[in-house]
C-alpha cells in the first residue's frame, strides 16, 4: 500500500528509512548521470583503488554516455606522459573551447561597425567589468593557439607520427592550422585600431598578388568588400572570424580527433618494432585507463592552464589597442601579425606573386602531401637524417624570412623622421615614444637644445649661449625666397609656425632644469640618436621645445636641423676623407635642413614606460 | 620524468587541479574587487588621450581660424578658450539687477497701454520709466567700466552665456559635436571671411566621428569652471557674433511705438499695388545707394547687398550696376514682351518677382525673396538710386 495513491519516493522512506532512501536515490542518481558510475565507483576512482564491481563500470561511460563515447577508454601508458605527445593537441583544443566562450564573451560588447568597432573597444576596457580581462584573455589564447598548432605539427613531424595510417590525420591537422592562423588574422582586425588596420591591409594585399591578375583583383574585393578595408570588409571579417572559420575548425577538429582515436595515439619511435603499428594493441598492464587517470589529469591541467593564462593577463600581459584606425595615416614601422611575417619577408626578396602566393603556396602544399612523398616505413630519428634535414631547413627559413619581415629589415626611413618616431610614437606594441613617459611635472616649458648634452653639464649654459648666437647668425637658404637667405633662427621660426606653434618669446634655447632629470636623459638620447646618424643626418642638432598647451596639456615640439648630405641607393656617399659628401647650393654653401614633428600630452594620459 | 613524479599519482593530480582552481578563483575574486578602481583609471587615461588626439587635430584643422590658443582671430573665428562660450558672468549681481529692472519696464509699459490706466498713474509710470534707465545705465557703466577692452571688442557683459544666447537647450558637448559635425552656415555680412565649414564625413567634411569626439573633448578641456578671470576674458581675441543684431530694429520699433507710429511692413509681391503705393513715396537716392551697397540696412533690418551680384562696371553674376537704369529704358522696355512696361514698373517688378524677365544673357539667380525683406521706402530708394545710373 503507498503512502500516496501512486508509488512514490515516500514509499522508499516508509520502508527503508529517510537516510537510506535519500542516499539510494542520490546513488542512483549518479550512476544515470554519469552513464554508469555511483557514487561508490567515483569514490574509488577518485582514491586510485580497482574497481569492486563487474563489468568496470569506468568504462561504461564511454560505452554509454554521450561526453565520453569520443574518448577512448583507455590510452597506452607509453603516450601518457610528457613526451612525446608535450600536451600540444591537448592544448590546441582546450585553446579551441577557451577562445570559443572568451570569444562569446566579447560578442556580448562588440558590434562590427567602423562607427562603433573603436568605441565598443573602450567601452570594454573602460567600462564593462573585467572586460579587459577577457580581451587579454581572448587575445593572448589566440596568440598561443597559433604557437601551440604549430609546435603540435613540428612535434608530429619530428616522431614521424604522419606515417602510414596517419597520412590524413596530417592532412587535416594542416588545413587545422591554416585555419587557426585565418582565425587569428581575422579577429585582428576586429578592435579597429591602427595595428588592426594595417596588419590586415598588409595581409589582404599578399592576396591580391593571386594570380591571373583577375583572380587576385575579385580576391582582394571580395574579402575587403570595397577597394579599401571599411564597413563591408569589417563586416565580412567579423563574419568569417565568429561563423565561417569556427565552423570550419570545429567540423575539421572532429574529423581530426576521430582520426586520431580510430589510429590510436602513435607512441614514441622507440617503443615499437620498424614498421609496427601497436597503438591500438595496448598490453593489459600498459593500460592507463581514462577514468580515473587521463580525466583527473586533464582536469589539473585544464586548472593550471587557465590560472596560467589569467596570471599571465592579470600582471604581465595587455592585449594592445592602438589610435583608431585611420586609412589616411600609415604608421612607421607596420607589420603583418607575427605568424605571417614569413610572408612579409619573403616579399622583399622580389617578385609579389612568386614570394608572396606561389611560395608559400609551395611550402604549405608540400606540408600537405609530404607524408604521401615520404612513404619510408621507419619513424626512428637515426633512419629519417633527410626527412628531419628537410624540416630543420623549411623552420631556419621560415625563422628567417620572419626576421626579414620585421620593419628592421630592409625599409628605410630618413633618419630624421625614424628619430622623431624613436621620441615620439604612440604606444604600439607594449612600447611607446620615449618622450610620452617622462613625468608630466618634468616637462618644463621651455626650449632646449642637444648642444647642452654634446658638453659637460659645467660647461652646458656656455654651449647653449653659444648655440643661441650661432643660430641667430647663421644665414640659410630662403626656402620661400630663391636666392635670398635668412638665419637659421628664423628659418626654424618659420617651419614652426607652419605647424601652428606659436612662439611669442621668439627661440631663446636655455639648459634642462635640474629637477627635470629625465627630460635630460631624452634630451640626451636625442642628441646620441643624432650624432650616431651623422653619416646622414651630418652637423645635426636636435631641440625640444615644450609648451602649455592648456592648463593640463603640453605640446612637445621637435625640430632636427642639419647639413643635406649626398644619397646613392638609399646610402649616405662618404668622401675620401671619411666625412659624408655634402649637397650644396649654387653658392657653395651646404644646404641646411630643417625638420619638425611634434605631439601633445596630457597629465593623466599614463603613458607607462619600457 | 618530473611529471611522474610530481603528477604521477592520482592524489597529487586532485590536490594540484583543485588548488589551481581555487588559485584562479581567488585571483578572479582580487581583480573583480579592483575592476572600479581600473576601469576608472583607464576612463581617466583614455579621456585624456583623447584630448591629445584633438589637441593635435585642432592644432591642423581649427587654430587658422580660432587661434593656436583657442582665443579667436578678429574677423576669422570666435574665441573658444573663452569664458562667454563656457557660459560663465562676471558680474551676476549686476546682471540680475538689471534683468529685474527690464522686466519691470516691459511690465510698467504693458500697464501704461491699458485703457483702464489713469492719466495720474501714466504720469507715475513714466516717471518710473526714466528712473529705471537712469539705473539700468548706471549699472552698466559700473559694469563695463571694468571691462572695456572686452566691451570694445564686442562683448555683451549683459548677454555673459552663449548657449543662452543662442536658445540652445542643450549640452555644451551637444553644442559642439553639432558644430562641428554640419559646420555653421553664415553670411558673409557678419562673417566676412568665410563660414565654418562642415568637419564631420556625415556632413561631408574630413573627420570621423571619432575625431569630432576628441575635439569636443579638447574645446571642452578649456572649461575653467568658476576659475576664469578677467584676463582670460580681455586675452579673447574675438567673441561670438550673433546672426542678426537686433538691437537697432528694436529701438526702432520702440521709437515707432512712442510716437504712435506703425512698425514697418515688408513691401509684399503684389506687383499692381506697390505700383499704386510707390507712387505716393519719394525716393531718397542716397539712402538707395547705401541700401545697395550694403551701407545700410533695411528697415527690417536686412541686409541687401546688391552690389554682390550688380558689380559697378562689370557684368558679374547680374548685369553690371553702371547704365541701368539706361539700359532699361532704352533696351528693356522695348522687348515686345514688355510693351506697356514703364521702366518703374519694370525694375519695381524685377526686384520684387526677378524671375518673371531675364535680361538675355543672365541667369535666374537672383533671391525671389525681396519682397520680404524690404519696406515701400528701401524699394523706392533702390529705384531712386538705380535712377541715377541713367548714362551707357
């Protein structure tokens, strides 16, 4: 007879007692939950004891349940350990779901607008509570992702782990690459920055060198939208970074994990006989089961990976945030995102569609196919000198066109204007102009010269006393006068006003204030920048010239003066004597230059320093 | 081998996995706690790039017309760093007074208009009337004793808001992110170098919106709150003019209401009457000169400009000033079109409807709206004056 008028949960309590009858429903529970483990299973599991009852209910959850029927039951304890496998697939996937849920996160702010795109960035960081945590996140995971795919198929080459059976788990672990690496150049466009911008006009334009010319040209369209990267490229690059390509990912993350488990894991090369395939006959006492051993270790890791990430973000990493994108103003020194540098690189070297479409095109197709080229049987290191050869060769290169892509490599800038970027860029990279982070209080206004570091700090009000009377009585060409001259003072007087400085007390150069100390040390890096370009920049001086702008902003003005020297190829001549070939005018006189730059800053702006 | 060691065992995994996690958390928990602190300090940081930002896009774009210190250029720009754009009185106390005073003048006058107000209580009124100017003046003269470098320089220490000044109920932000974005249309006569121009690419201008942004930001830095002094206000170069000065229509039509008289009407296009009402009005053909050249205004207050378009010796846009009137009547009124055209009627008509005949050659160009913007006294000076130009 139940206590209700139908069985009920209250008949159990009625006959065995409320514990025992909680304790048993919570038990069965359990075992449905899992597909096949009570809580007495999991207990022992969990204390590294064999399980009491037959079958092994661990392996009923992978018999029976959805989450683990894609993970084998048990693995090879040869493979369980660091070597060989180095946790690199394991992480590429916990970067895949971890990108993923970051990545929705930031959906929640961002809408894929060139109006908006910018001000949804500062918005995140500014205004949305542990937002920049989550960008950082998000940022630093992709960077790594890229890293670790990479590293996945350098370690897979290196153990010959592509042999026969695995030739097309190779093959879409490479298409998984390229689309980790189009993932992570898609979302760097997303924040609308100047870094963003530029990195991506670079890379969209190694597209438009796509042989036929019309097949680059509608490339090019198609993924910029528009003769130039705006709305409709913004629009179709969100689109492509959170539907097309994780769609892709995942889809090809599943044939690739599938592929992996119907192979097995491939064990070190040493472990089996040449030619063997002993993945799948994994040796009862070699059996490292998933429950509990991988689980708990996955579940540590899955622990010590994320805290690493957020220590990482929280102390030591910013994703960056540059101006606001900007078609109109290419900043010095632009790159493409560091994995595709290589390409970057192998551009210099000439012809845009051979270094830049059919070379990596080679590259990457030879990846594709290698392990259908290379159908040696041994995976020993001693029997593949060539295979390895080869791969060291194809990394030096890669390592090595990716330092030539670098702005360091190969693009030159007038000096002057490569040192007024030095004193003055915005921060860009973790870096910034050295003359943003000097203390706000230091900035004193005034006009100061390089003249005053070239002497000893005694002799410093001399040589700008001095300086003041030469610049006064230096007469230079008239640039808007032909034939007449002015002096150099008022030359620099001009140039400045062009740019809108006013100058009511004139250009009377005086000495750093004492308690501007770091003012000095820039003043002092002006003028060795100087004196170390003097090949080009010859009988040079520098001057900083500071003004309130308004009550909390100042206005830093550089002015670089000096003799126009001889330039051949984009080198300075120098003459017999070693000294630099000068240009002179029709006189005989040398051509005295003047150059200008200058930017604001404000007291709160926080510009850290590096 | 350090992993076997250390991860080996299933015990050390859990202790790890489960410290790594409670590690996370409480990290978690200590940036959740610092995320106001941050988040304002980014706020503060990213405010003040921003106006870095603008300053330098000022410096390029702005400082030409309203100075490299924000103070104006006679002629070119009002002064920004100025405390009438920020809306801040010198002199409130007086302002007030003075604002009391008026008040109670149009009051006193409203009462004297009544019917029911007797002849002794008009007498007190007016009595009154003059009391009020007499301090009205004097506290203006206390006033703008103090300030009359700025004074001289057009500034109304009455009128100190600008916003006020110009009905705008909005933000002062508001005020200038729409200036910026659709610039500010203005005629020549008051702005004889130019309008501002559009700045924002939605109006057709250079600027993104973001770029507006950090302007307004950087105008708006200049704001000194209650810290502006006098020096601030004698440094600005050039203060806001307002469209129309309205100060003179105003005493004239004062003057027209003491005296009983009515407050002009604009002429109308009603083309047969105002032949029958000019009849009766002598044109003054030096007043017709200065109306045409722009010397004067209207008598509603408008200024016409004639000589915009009618150059002296030259056809320009209209057919040249010099021979008019000579032309017409020897040229004009013999086109068939216009037979039974005297040459009043002609030029009465072509200035009120200038679309109805066109001198061949020229085209329609010339403002339909004359009739709106002139009394029957401008128009019959203006045919006084062109009158005048009777020789080839």
């Amino acid at each position: 007879m139940s206590v209700l008028p139908f069985p009920s949960f209250l008949d159990d309590v009625k006959e065995k007692g409320l514990k025992k009858a909680v304790f048993e429903l919570v038990d069965e529970s359990v075992e449905r939950l899992t597909a096949g483990m009570n809580v007495q299973d999991i207990r022992e599991a969990l204390r590294g004891e064999p399980a009491s009852r037959k079958p092994n209910p661990r392996l009923q959850p992978h018999a029976d349940g959805f989450w683990l029927h894609m993970r084998p039951g048990y693995f090879h304890s040869d493979m369980t350990g660091l070597y060989p496998t180095f946790r690199l697939g394991w992480l590429s996937t916990y970067l895949v779901f971890f990108e993923t849920i970051t990545g929705i996160l930031l959906m929640v702010w961002y809408t894929p607008s060139p109006e908006v795109a910018y001000s949804d960035m500062l918005n995140i960081l500014g205004n949305v509570p542990m937002g920049q945590l989550v960008r950082d996140l998000h940022r630093l995971g992709a960077e790594a992702m890229v890293l670790i795919v990479a590293l996945h198929m350098v370690r897979t080459f290196f153990t010959g782990s592509y042999k026969k059976p695995r030739q097309f788990t190779w093959f879409t672990g490479l298409i998984l690459l390229a689309i980790t690496g189009f993932l992570s150049f898609s979302g760097y466009l997303l924040p609308w920055d100047q870094l963003a911008l530029w990195a991506v006009t670079i890379g969209a334009s190694m597209i438009e060198a796509t042989p036929p010319q019309i097949v680059g040209d509608n490339l090019n369209l198609l993924i910029r939208g528009g003769p130039e990267i705006a709305a409709n490229g913004l629009l179709r690059f969100y689109l492509l970074h959170v539907l097309l390509l994780p769609a892709l990912l995942f889809v090809f993350t599943g044939v690739h994990y599938y592929k992996v488990i119907v192979h097995g894991h491939s064990l070190p090369p040493r472990k089996e006989n040449i030619g063997e395939d002993t993945a799948k006959r994994v040796p009862l006492d070699k059996r490292v089961y998933f429950i509990p051993d991988v689980l708990t270790s996955e579940i540590m890791w899955l622990g010590v990976t994320t805290l690493i990430l957020v220590v990482l973000c929280i102390w030591f990493y910013d994703a960056p945030l540059e101006h606001h994108a900007d078609p109109q103003v290419t900043p010095l020194g632009t790159t493409a995102p560091w994995y595709f540098l290589w390409i970057q690189g192998a551009l210099k070297l000439g012809d845009k569609v051979f270094w830049g479409i059919i070379f990596p095109g080679l590259i990457l197709g030879l990846l594709a196919v290698w392990p259908y080229l290379d159908v040696t049987v041994s995976r020993r290191y001693a029997d593949r000198r060539f295979a390895i050869t080869f791969f060291l060769s194809i990394i030096s290169f890669v390592t090595i066109l990716s330092y030539m892509g670098l702005a360091e490599f190969g693009v030159r800038t007038s000096p002057d204007v490569e040192i007024f970027h030095e004193m003055t860029f915005p921060p860009a990279h973790n870096h910034v102009g050295k003359l943003l982070p000097v203390p706000y209080e230091q900035l004193v206004a005034g006009v100061y010269s390089t003249r005053q570091t070239s002497a000893s700090p005694e002799d410093a009000e001399a040589a700008i006393g001095a300086f003041n009377a030469e610049i006064e009585q230096q007469m230079v060409p008239d640039p808007l006068v032909a034939g007449s001259t002015i002096t150099l003072e008022e030359r620099v007087k001009r140039d400045l006003e062009v740019q809108h400085l006013p100058l009511p007390s004139g250009l009377t150069f005086r000495t750093v204030p004492s308690d501007a100390p770091e003012l000095l040390q820039q003043l002092q890096y002006f003028g060795d920048r100087l004196l170390a370009a003097n090949n080009e920049l010859y009988n040079a001086w520098g001057a900083i010239i500071i003004s309130q702008n308004q009550d909390n902003l100042k206005r830093i003005d550089l002015v670089i003066s000096w003799d126009e020297v001889k330039v051949e190829n984009g080198e300075p001549v120098v003459g017999a004597d070693g000294k630099p070939v000068l240009v002179l005018d029709v006189n005989g006189n040398p051509m005295r230059r003047v150059s200008t730059a200058h930017v604001f800053v404000h007291k709160d702006a926080a510009y850290f320093s590096h | 081998m350090f992993e076997r060691m250390l991860v080996g065992r299933i015990e050390n995994r859990v202790t790890i996995g489960v410290l790594a996690f409670v590690g996370m958390m409480v990290l978690l928990g200590w940036a959740a706690i610092n995320e106001g602190g941050r988040m304002q300090a980014f706020t503060k940081m990213e405010e003040a790039r921003s106006i870095e930002q603008g300053a330098a896009l000022f410096s390029i774009n702005c400082s030409r017309c309203h100075g490299t210190d924000g103070r104006g250029l006679a002629g070119f720009g009002p002064g920004l760093n100025s405390p009438q754009f920020f809306g801040y009185d010198f002199f409130p106390e007086i302002t007030k007074q003075i604002n009391d005073l008026s008040a109670e003048k149009v009051g006193l006058n409203a009462e004297k208009s009544l019917s029911a107000t007797t002849p002794e209580r008009k007498t007190a009124i007016d009595a009154r009337l003059v009391e009020i100017d007499t301090q009205i003046a004097e506290l203006a003269t206390q006033r703008n004793g103090q300030i009359t470098a700025a004074v001289d320089n057009g500034y109304d220490p009455q009128r100190p808001i600008r916003l006020n000044n110009l009905g705008w109920v909005g933000t002062q932000e508001a005020l200038i992110v729409t200036t910026l974005i659709h610039g500010r249309p203005t005629s020549i006569n008051y702005w004889p170098n130019g309008a501002m121009p559009a700045w924002s690419q939605t109006a057709g201008g250079p600027l993104r919106m973001d770029q507006i942004q950090d302007l307004a930001r950087y105008v708006q830095n200049w704001n000194k709150g209650d810290a502006w002094t006098l020096d601030d206000l004698f440094a600005v170069k050039q203060f806001a003019k307002e469209p129309v000065d309205g100060a003179p229509l105003m005493a004239l039509i004062e003057q027209l209401q003491a005296s009983g008289g009515v407050i002009p009407e604009p002429v109308g296009t009603d083309i047969t009457a105002v032949i029958e009402q000019v009849a009766s009005v002598t044109g003054d053909p030096v007043r017709g000169d200065q109306l045409y050249h722009n010397q004067v205004q209207s008598q509603l207050g408008q200024a016409l400009a004639c000589n915009g378009c009618h150059q002296q010796d030259v056809n320009g846009t209209g057919p040249m000033t010099k021979g008019t009137f000579f032309r017409v009547q020897n040229e004009r009124v013999n086109d068939p079109l216009l037979k039974d055209y005297t040459p009043e009627h002609y030029l009465l008509e072509s200035i009120l409807m200038p679309g109805n005949y066109l001198v061949p050659g020229f085209q329609n160009a010339m403002l339909p709206n004359f009739g709106e913007r002139i009394t029957l006294q401008d128009l019959a000076d203006l045919i006084a004056y062109i009158k005048t130009m009777d020789t080839p």
